[in-house]
C-alpha cells in the first residue's frame, strides 16, 4: 500500500466585519458580492423582490438575512461565515453582529480572522459598539484593520467632514495600540468606493475596498512553528487504539517522538491514519488526523502532544484577557471551566488586576467586571495547564470561560503564568469529574437555592422545613440552612453589626453554593435584611438562585412573636434588631412573594413546594403570588 504526505491545503483568508448596528455591515456584504460577481444566479432577483415586499429600496443585507426574524427586526442574531474570491485568492467574509445581546458570537465570529473591516457610519461617527468592537479587535489580536466610513453620501462626500470622522476613529483605534491600515470612504448602498472608483469623491486617491482586501497580507505558515496536537478522543477499533486530533501548528511524522500532555510519557508515533484512505508520513498545521502510537499508551482528551524539544508553558495561574459576556458582574471567588482547544480545566477567579473603562479606554484596578466589560485577570487551576501565550493572528492561548449550564461567558485569550504575589494566599480548589448533568440524571432534578427572606417571625423556617417535608417525600433530595441553625454552628463568632450580618449571608450562600453543585436543593431561611446582603448572594451562587419574599407586616411579625425577641427589642434590651430600629428591605421583584400574614402555613407551603417542584424538574413556571 502506497504511503503520502498529509499536507494542508492554501487556506482561504478570513476577514471579519464588524461595527455598530445599522452602521451598514450587512449592506456592505451584500453589495461587495454583487459588485464582484460573486451572487448565485437569481438572488439579485430575489433580494429585489424581497425589497418590494417591505416596500423598500433594493436592500443588499437581505442576502444575510436568511432568517425571518432578521428581516422582520431588522438585526443579524449570528455570525455568518461567506466563502469569496477576488482574482485568484480565496477569502472568508464573517459578518459578526452588532447589538449588545449578540457579541458572544462575535468571540467565535472573529476569532481566527486574519484583518477586520470596522464599518463606521461617516454620519454618526464611533459609537459604543464600535468601541466595543475595536476593543475586542485588540482582544482577539487582529492588527490589519481596514476602516470602511459608510453612508458619506449622506455627507455629500464632503472631504473634510469625512476626515474629521477619521481622525476621531484615529484617536479611539490608537488609544488600543492599533492602527488603521487605511481608510476607505463609502456607501455601501450605491457602490460608491466599493468596487469601482467613485465619480463622487474625487479628492479620494486610496485603493477600493476590493482592492484594500486584496492586499491583505497572506496567513503566516503554522507549519514550521513547534508542534501542538490537542488530543480530540481516543478510539479503539479492534485491537488498535487511534488517538484523533487536529494539528493546531507544527508538523508529526511518522517515526517522530512526542511528549503526552502534562503525564510527560514520551511516545512513537507509529503511523498517522486517516479514513478511506492510504496511510500517511507526515500531516501539518490545519490537518484533522489519528495516529497510533508504540508504547501503546493511552492519552486523555485535551492532553498537548509536542516534540520534547518545543515544550509548551505550564502553570496552576494563567494572566488572561477577559471579555466578559454575562449580564452580572464577575467577582473574585467564582468558579468556571476554562475551555482550551480539546481541553477543559476547573477555575477560580482569583484576582482581578486591571478594568477596562470603555468611555475613554483606559486601565484601572477593580474588584469586579462590568457585564460586557474588559479587564486582565488571574485564573487559578488544581492541576497545571499546558498552553502557548496568546499571540495575534494566531489560535495560540485562546480560551473561553463556560457556566455549569456550558454556556460560553467570556473570551480568555491566556497572555502567561501569573505570579505569586509576597504574602499572598495560595488556592487550588479540586473540581469534581461528576458533570451537573449527571447530578440531574441521577436525581431526577437540578440543585438551585431557594433564598427565603422576610421579617422575624414571618414563617420563613416554618415554611422551610414543611416544604422539606414534602419535597424529601417526592423525591427531591433537600436541605434546609436555617440563619438559627448556621449562628449555632458555622456562624456563632458572628455578632449583629452590619459587617457580620453580611459575613453571615456570605458563608450561607458559599454553602447553599457547594450543596447547589452537589446536585442538592437548597432552601435558605435567614432574614437577611439588606438588598445589597440578598446580590451578594445572588452573585455568589450564581445559576439557581431564587428570592422568595415571605410577607408578613410588621404588626403581624411582633403579635406572633415567637422567640420574645420583638419584645426585647421594644424594652431596648437588643439593639440593632430588624424592624425595630435597624432596616428591612424587602426584595423588588422576588421569585415567589408568600404572603404569610394572611395565607395559612397549609396554603403557603404548598404554593412554596409547587414552585421549587416546577424550577428544579424544569416545568413551565411562573412569577407567583401567594
């Protein structure tokens, strides 16, 4: 049987596209394909068509907009990837979108482009999404920048207008260390300096912007960089075992000695196989390929295949470059998995270093990130964590941060070790192999905290623990934390100071956390008497946390009174006693608002056990009332 090299093919170039919404990306998609003859027959027609429908002018985004609700809103909801060729080069067009609520996307959209064209309204100048966009150009590391000023017909492309909008993108690109590599002015609905030359700006001597794309400079060759091979899954097919990957950069051939991942057993790489076809001696860089190894020894996906004289970096606290994705702020203490090629590794947020003010683009230290915000931070593993520091243009070191419901959270390119600060605590927390799905499996339900807040003698443990009763009877594996039972125990150094009572909240919360991951339902009793005490809370347990308000008057609580406390307070035997002379805040918009002082416990409980039912075995369920 003949054997071959694995080589890689010319990769097309890909160029992102990006800017604020309505700025005209799509639009300039659209016309950029029809201006080069690169439209499928007939779409022409059917964009016109579709254009007469809305009442509007031939409108070139309905190319991208393959979906109705694109049309209808008016908004690109995902990345889109379009194939494009000028002359004999190939390229990729990836169009990432706009609005807030879809730059998650964008993390994926732009990730592996080779230059970007930021499209900015000559009208309406940088906006917050183009701030955004040319932070996260920075971010990714995209360096070929292309300014596409659009609409300047709507400034009757006068000439100093127009270079008074390119010296404000001038100043906000360099303010992130970038630099265009020129300016194109435009509109991308007419054609105007997209294809052809415009007769309307003839003080503009600079390239098309076909002719700015194909000057784009060509990939760099990954193939003589050290080789990287992240192990994808190990296979068995009769008595071989293939080891399948793609070959990140570098070269393998077939004869060669590799390093395993962070167990450092050194293997031959005994052939390099490929499906329905002849063996191969060699891959490179881009090629998806299983090798068989002698010793036959068996790696775990995510380990680094390398030569032992290319080694990668390893460290258990990696610097990253956060672009944080989530609508809460991220804290110091929150833990995620760090998502690297084929590998996944437990972390905790142990520092954060430097935010990132989008208004003027400058650095300041911080104790939280924003949502959507930028800021370098440190991640901390239980293991060491094999990776190459971020370099643009490349995939080296590009991470992102998953939730436990694995849904991405932010872009975490690694820039390098991080130090050990002199007198700093260092903390590895070990992470389970127990997934969340296999807790629900296993269970039947998912863990989430019930967070029962109210006056003293509200109910909150009478509800609490009738609720235990019936759920533990139903099957769901339940905890009860009472704020009594925690000050006996866990919390008895604590006082009643407003620094204790929110150390308080902050211990049941790290608890009700860890039972929450074990898969537990949690139900939290405590006062906790503060909105500000309740969003730390909120914030620490993350996924599952719902407020349930119990609702009792003052009048009622002190009646009842079931500890005598209402009644010390009064003869100023207790100070600082919750609803007396020290604040109750109750929640805006709880979960679930129990009104206890005129439900019964029966009726209360039960409204209580059929919502905590409905979240955790995934119901349709709602808001309520009691």
């Amino acid at each position: 049987m003949s054997e071959k090299i694995y080589s890689s093919q010319d990769a097309a170039t890909p160029i992102v596209i990006v800017g604020h919404v309505d700025h005209g990306k799509s639009t300039l998609i659209g016309r950029l394909l029809h201006d080069t003859d690169s439209l499928q027959d007939g779409k022409v027609a059917q964009i016109i068509e579709s254009s007469k429908k809305r009442g509007l002018k031939i409108e070139w985004s309905f190319l991208l907009d393959s979906l109705q609700i694109e049309r209808d809103q008016g908004v690109t909801v995902d990345s889109t990837r379009i194939p494009f060729r000028l002359g004999q080069r190939e390229f990729v067009i990836v169009d990432a979108p706009g609005h807030r609520q879809f730059l998650r996307n964008m993390i994926t959209g732009a990730a592996d482009a080779e230059a970007a064209v930021l499209v900015v309204d000559a009208q309406e100048g940088a906006r917050e999404q183009t701030r955004r966009h040319a932070m996260l150009l920075h971010l990714i590391g995209i360096r070929h920048v292309i300014v596409l000023l659009n609409k300047v017909d709507l400034l009757d492309f006068d000439q100093t207008k127009v270079e008074a909008v390119e010296k404000s993108v001038t100043e906000l690109l360099n303010k992130l260390g970038l630099e265009a590599a020129l300016f194109v002015p435009a509109s991308a609905r007419d054609g105007d300096n997209i294809a052809s030359r415009s007769e309307r700006s003839p003080w503009y001597k600079g390239p098309t912007l076909t002719e700015a794309l194909a000057s784009v400079p060509s990939p760099a060759s990954r193939s003589e960089l050290a080789l990287r091979l992240p192990v994808q899954d190990v296979y068995r097919f009769d008595n071989t075992r293939y080891v399948a990957g793609r070959v990140e950069r570098g070269r393998v051939r077939v004869g060669d000695t590799v390093i395993i991942g962070t167990q450092k057993t050194p293997a031959r790489i005994a052939s390099i196989e490929s499906w329905h076809t002849a063996p191969h001696v060699s891959a490179s860089a881009g090629q998806s390929i299983a090798v068989t190894l002698e010793p036959d020894v068996i790696p775990d996906r995510g380990d680094l295949l390398h030569h032992a004289d290319a080694r990668p970096m390893e460290a258990s606290r990696v610097r990253v470059r956060l672009f944080w994705l989530r609508q809460e702020p991220l804290r110091v203490g929150e833990h995620f998995r760090l998502r690297l090629a084929t590998a996944e590794h437990a972390v905790t947020v142990t520092a954060i270093d430097k935010v990132v003010d989008l208004d003027d683009l400058t650095e300041h230290p911080g104790t939280k990130v924003p949502p959507e915000g930028f800021a370098e931070i440190v991640l901390s593993a239980a293991e060491n964590i094999q990776f190459d520091p971020f370099t643009p243009g490349t995939t080296d070191g590009r991470g992102v941060l998953v939730d436990r419901q694995q849904r991405i959270v932010g872009g975490a390119p690694i820039i390098g070790p991080a130090n050990i600060a002199d007198g700093e605590k260092v903390i590895h927390p070990s992470a389970s192999t127990v997934t969340v799905q296999d807790r629900e499996r296993a269970k039947g339900h998912k863990g989430s905290v019930f967070w029962l807040t109210g006056l003293s003698g509200s109910g909150k443990s009478t509800l609490g623990r009738a609720a235990e009763t019936r759920l533990f009877a139903d099957g769901v594996d339940v905890t009860v934390l009472d704020g009594d039972t925690l000050r006996a125990g866990l919390c008895k150094d604590l006082g009643f100071s407003e620094a204790d009572r929110t150390e308080n909240v902050r211990r049941a919360a790290e608890v009700a956390r860890l039972l929450r991951d074990a898969g537990q339902v949690v139900i939290v009793a405590l006062i906790s008497p503060l909105r500000s005490d309740r969003d730390l809370a909120r914030q620490i347990i993350g996924d599952g946390f719902e407020e349930v308000f119990v609702d009792a008057d003052l009048g009622t609580c002190e009646q009842r009174d079931p500890k005598g406390l209402y009644a010390a307070a009064r003869a100023g035997k207790i100070s600082g006693f919750t609803g007396i002379d020290a604040p109750y805040e109750a929640p805006g918009i709880p979960a679930l608002r129990l009104v206890t002082g005129k439900d019964s416990v029966e009726a209360a409980t039960k409204t209580l056990v059929t919502f905590v039912e409905d979240t955790v075995r995934n119901k349709t369920g709602a808001r309520a009332q009691s």
